[in-house]
C-alpha cells in the first residue's frame, strides 16, 4: 500500500503546512509504509519527488532553486480506487496512491478543495469530507451552526468586501452594536494570520482593512475577557471519542501565530510545555462540558476521521464558549492524544484504519441509476427536429 502526504498549496498557512506533512512522513515511514511525499508550491505547482520527504530540503539552501531543479507533476488519471500522479516529459514516472493523507492548512487544501479530488478518484483518505471541511474551514459558517444548536458562542457579525467597498461606514455602525474590545479575523483562514483586538474605534478600519488583504470575508466577534484558551481534539467516525483537554497559555492580547509555532518551539507543535497545561485546570463538571460538546460538534458537522475543538472560558462568568473547528489540526495535536495514552503510531494507525472504514461505507452506497433517459432524449431530438422543419 502506497501512502501519498500532500502538503504546502497555495496560501499564507503554507510553512505550517510543510511541518505538519514532515512529521506526518516521517512517522508513517517509521510504521514501515511506503509514503509518497506530495507537495504543492505557493504557484500551485506540483511536485513528487523523494527528496520531498526530507524537512532539510525546504529549510537548508535555496528551495525555489531545488524546486526547479525538479520536474513538476500532474494528476494523470485516477484508476480504479487509486490515484496517479505523472512527473512532466515522455520519461516522467508514474506514482500511484493507495491513499491520501493531506496535511495541509487553510484554504486550497483543508477547506475541502483537495478531498474532491480524493473523492473523484474514489480513493481513501484520512481526515474530513468535502463538505465539513468547507463548513469548518469558514468561521462565520461554524459560528451559524453553533447558533442554529442553540451551542453557546460569542456574539459576532460578519461582511464581505464587496458589502465593505459599498458601504463601510454601515458596516462600522453595525460592528459598534457588539460589546468591546472586539477581535477582527479573516473568516477562512487560520494560525491566527491577519487577526487583530480593538478596543478603540479608531483602530477599527485599519483592522478590518488588514483582515481583508487575506480574504474575502470578515467575522467580528466580542472578546472573551478573563480568558482561558481551551482545545478538546476527537478522533473517530460514527463513534468519535474526545481527548483530554489542553489549555494554552500566552502573554499577549491573543493566541497568536508566533505563541503558536515559533515561541519556544510552538504551542501548536506541541513543543512549548511550559505554555501547556494538560488537563486544563477546570473543575469536572466543565471538563465534562466541553468533551460532550467537542464530540456533538464534531458530528454535527459531519467530521470523520479527527478534527479539534477550540473553546473559550470566562473565568469570571464562569461560562464556555464553543469558538472553532479545525480539520487535521497542526501536527495532528500528537502531543494531546498522547497525554491521553494515544501514541503517535498508534494514532496515525487508527487514521488510517478510519479512512479506510469511511471508504468502504461510501462505495457500498449505490452510485448509479440506470434510465432510459438518453434513449427517450434522442426521440424526443428527433421530434423537436421534424417540427422544426
């Protein structure tokens, strides 16, 4: 069995994406299965090539000048359950995927864009659908489905930037409805890019002006003050079970990109022990609370496979708010499941076992209908064709 790791693509997450698939790579070439490291450039180029699976290629020397070295690749065509990807010239080999195990971040990747492709080629992979990865990759989108579950969330609005370039001045009229400070995000993206707290007025445009240099939609949301930030991962398909939880501690306004991936090794990497405490300090009837919930919202939005919860604490109303949902989370959140007695092998194992088991589930679902539409759309042709004569 072939397994592919695709990783990098097209967008600002694309360094943390380059991690997760390394360590990814590494530890299920350490189970022994041959891994066919797949890797997407910020262009969108492709490329398959072993030297792909080694972290010392992207961080030693210059890396568009080894990239061009190599020859790009393209997806071939899909046989039978099975994927292949073909490198570029008459000699170019062929790798053929068994089954996907994407380790990418933000859109172009987690958002569902990349699973559609697993799914046209009608082969396993690891992780969320199509249609939960789209949904849980949008804020604005997992904060509707909070409400619409009567699941306690922050208040918040949201606006587009064609709705921003019509009328910002309704727009900030509106956002001042909210009780402050507020935090202004890009709603589809994440490791805390382009996030910035307000708590004056006149710093508002500029945030939601920096918000939209990285998408197209922004959420504005009530800041949780007295904050404990609080992560509960699941893992599982019909019977998803929830990990210990973990609280993440930081200095600044924010969980910030930098208190995840670069401080001390990076919360998010799991490398920062003295950033996480595991389990959090809640007391058990909270600690109840957010394990049910991260596994009710784990189905409600139909994941399969594993994804982490993110939650917000008020430690003075002594309230939890459900904040966010990510699909194959930075590095798989190993440290966590480990804390709860899962190994990273074993955990990487059981993914495998559970894309394999949704697999299955879905081919046994008929596909086909067979109709004599086309033969009753050639009569009908031919009658349109007399009349018109």
């Amino acid at each position: 069995m072939t397994i592919g790791v695709f990783f990098g693509s097209r967008n600002s997450e694309h360094e943390v994406s380059i991690i997760t698939g390394q360590l990814i790579i590494s530890e299920l070439r350490k189970l022994g299965y041959h891994v066919v490291p797949i890797y997407i450039d910020k262009k969108g180029q492709w490329f398959c090539n072993p030297l792909l699976g080694s972290l010392k290629f992207f961080t030693e020397g210059n890396l568009e000048e080894k990239l061009g070295r190599l020859k790009t690749g393209a997806l071939s065509n899909a046989r039978e359950r099975q994927l292949v990807l073909k490198e570029e010239g008459m000699f170019g080999k062929n790798e053929v995927i068994d089954i996907a195990f994407p380790a990418f971040h933000g859109i172009n990747g987690e958002d569902g864009t990349v699973q559609g492709i697993f799914e046209l080629a009608n082969i396993p992979y690891v992780g969320c659908g199509v249609a939960s990865s789209a949904l849980t990759m949008d804020k604005v989108f997992t904060k509707l489905l909070f409400k619409s579950a009567s699941i306690p969330t922050a208040p918040f609005v949201y606006f587009t930037s064609d709705e921003w370039k019509k009328d910002k001045n309704a727009i900030m009229q509106n956002i001042q409805k909210l009780q402050w400070p507020i935090f202004v995000k890009p709603a589809r993206l994440g490791s805390s890019i382009g996030i910035a707290k307000v708590r004056e007025e006149k710093d508002l445009e500029n945030a939601c002006e920096v918000a939209l240099h990285y998408d197209t939609k922004v959420i504005v949301e009530e800041s949780v003050e007295n904050l404990m930030d609080i992560t509960c991962a699941v893992l599982g398909n019909d019977e998803p079970i929830a990990s210990l939880i973990q609280e993440s501690l930081f200095a600044g306004e924010h969980f910030s990109y930098s208190d995840k991936y670069l401080e001390e090794g990076g919360v998010q990497l799991g490398n920062a022990e003295n950033k996480i405490v595991i389990p959090a300090r809640l007391s058990e009837e909270h600690t109840k609370e957010v394990r049910d919930l991260a596994v009710k919202i784990f189905k409600l939005a139909d994941c399969t496979g594993i994804a982490r919860v993110d939650f917000l604490y008020d430690k003075q109303a002594d309230k939890v708010y459900a904040n966010e949902i990510n699909t194959l989370p930075g590095t798989l959140y190993h440290h966590l499941w480990k804390a709860s007695g899962i190994e990273i092998g074993t955990l990487l194992e059981k993914l495998l076992v559970l894309a394999k088991e949704q697999h299955t589930k879905k081919n046994a679902i008929t596909m086909t209908f067979k109709s004599d539409l086309l033969s009753f759309a050639n009569s009908v042709k031919l009658q349109m064709g007399k009349k018109e004569k």
